[in-house]
C-alpha cells in the first residue's frame, strides 16, 4: 500500500477531475450514475474507493445515501472534510478487496471507479469484482472504471519517447500489452480483458463507455477552450461515448453491470 499512500498524498485527483478535460471523464460517469438512480427509486449506494469524494461527496449532497469506502487515510480525511454532517453518508476506511463489514445484497448501486487502476493480478481483479457484486442486490448495478492499455502506448510509450525505457524493463508483451507493478501505479488492460473478467460473475453488461474518449490526447486544447466550444466538445463526446470501435482509445472506461 505504500507506493498507492506515497502517490495520493502528494497528488491532487480532486483538481484533476475539475480541469476541464478532467471534467469530461467526471461529468459522463455522473451521466451514466444518474441513468441509474432514475431507474431507482429511494437508491443505496456504495463507492468503493470513493478517494477524495468527488462522487460520494457530489451524491450525498444532492440527498442520496451513500457509504463511501476508501483505503487511503489521506483521501479519506479531505472526503469527510467537505461534509457539514447534513448529508446521508457514511464514510469508513476499508478496502476493496474485503467488503465483509457488508452484508450480501445490502445496495442497489455499486460504484467501483477507482481500486481497478491499481491491482495487479486477475485473483485480485476478481475478488474486488465479487466483493462489489456480492454487496449489490440482485438486478442491481455494479459501476466499473478502467485505465486503458492502447493510450498509454500512444502517449506514454511513444509520445513521451519511453520506447527505450520500457523495452529496456519488460514492461510491454510482444503484442504492446503493458505490464505493471505496484510501483507503477496503474493497472491497464484492453476491452477483451474487461469482458473476460465480467465472464466469471452473475453479471450482465449494460454498457461499456468511454468516459473521457479523445479528450487526454487533445488536452491542452480542452483545457484552453471557452465556454461554448468546450460544450460542443461536450456534444460530440456523448455523442460517440458508446461507440464500441471507438472504446480501446479511451484513456478511462465504464463498465456497466445488472447483478443477475
């Protein structure tokens, strides 16, 4: 857990969903939220890894309950300090790969939209996914988030000229599929690693999203856009957002779940 402490105690994830090409991946997950609790009347929800409580935060002052669950102390800490004690949460320190302080079936909304960046092996992927399934009500959603393999190759591998560094460690699979560690942070994976992970639980895809799209390769561009040509971007990203041959490019994924 150190490397994850080390990297969120000196990094600001609140200001980088409130740039503006954070605010893209922000405002089509909370898109994709809202579709589900019109769906559902009197909704509890759960987000595991709630970080500094952009979601949980956002949702429980807007009157929805909501218990937010995350690992790191430091997160948790700025969660609880932008709530005045009106708001119907509960937010407790705990970890995504035991949710056993929760009863089966105890919510009908799951958000898992940030433990998936950073674990490593497929027992661990799966045994987070089970938890969160396992907490979910039957016919209710689970909420997914990814970090993408094909971007960081574009960007990172080439566009930042680390082909040499990375061949050099073995980061990368004859077929550019990147391998982590903890100490790289994150976690990346293709569409058919998604699907092949959903294979293994009594779940049903509603819909895998691209939750920020082409926005992180143009984002100095959206970042200096003005109002109105930013909500045309807006526009066209929503547009496409459920494009399935347009989803691998995405720099952020979200996967939509019904619990059978």
């Amino acid at each position: 857990m150190s490397y994850l402490e080390d990297y969120y105690n000196g990094y600001d994830e609140e200001g980088r969903l409130l740039s503006r090409h954070g605010q893209v991946e922000y405002l089509t997950t909370m898109k994709y939220i809202r579709e589900r609790l019109a769906e559902t009347p009197d909704p509890k929800i759960i987000e595991v890894g709630a970080g500094t409580g952009r979601y949980s935060v956002t949702l429980a002052k807007e009157g929805v309950n909501v218990t937010a669950v995350e690992l790191i102390q430091h997160n948790l800490e700025i969660l609880k300090s932008k709530l005045d004690g009106s708001e119907p949460i509960t937010a407790i320190q705990g970890n995504a790969l035991d949710l056993s302080a929760f009863p089966d079936s105890s919510f009908d909304i799951t958000l898992l939209l940030g433990p998936m960046y950073h674990l490593y092996t497929r027992e661990e992927k799966l045994q987070a996914l089970s938890e969160a399934v396992r907490v979910t009500k039957p016919g209710g959603y689970i909420l997914v988030a990814y970090c993408m393999n094909e971007p960081t190759v574009v960007q990172f591998v080439f566009g930042q000229n680390h082909l040499r560094e990375v061949t050099e460690l073995n980061m990368l699979t004859k077929d550019w599929h990147c391998i982590s560690e903890p100490k790289d942070l994150f976690e990346l994976v293709r569409t058919e690693d998604i699907a092949s992970l959903d294979a293994e639980l009594p779940v049903e895809r509603v819909k895998l999203v691209a939750t920020d799209g082409a926005t992180n390769y143009m984002r100095q561009y959206i970042d200096s856009t003005d109002d109105e040509t930013f909500e045309k971007w807006l526009d066209f990203h929503f547009t496409i957002c459920e494009r399935q041959d347009l989803i691998g490019a995405s720099h952020h994924t979200l996967d939509i779940l019904r619990k059978k």
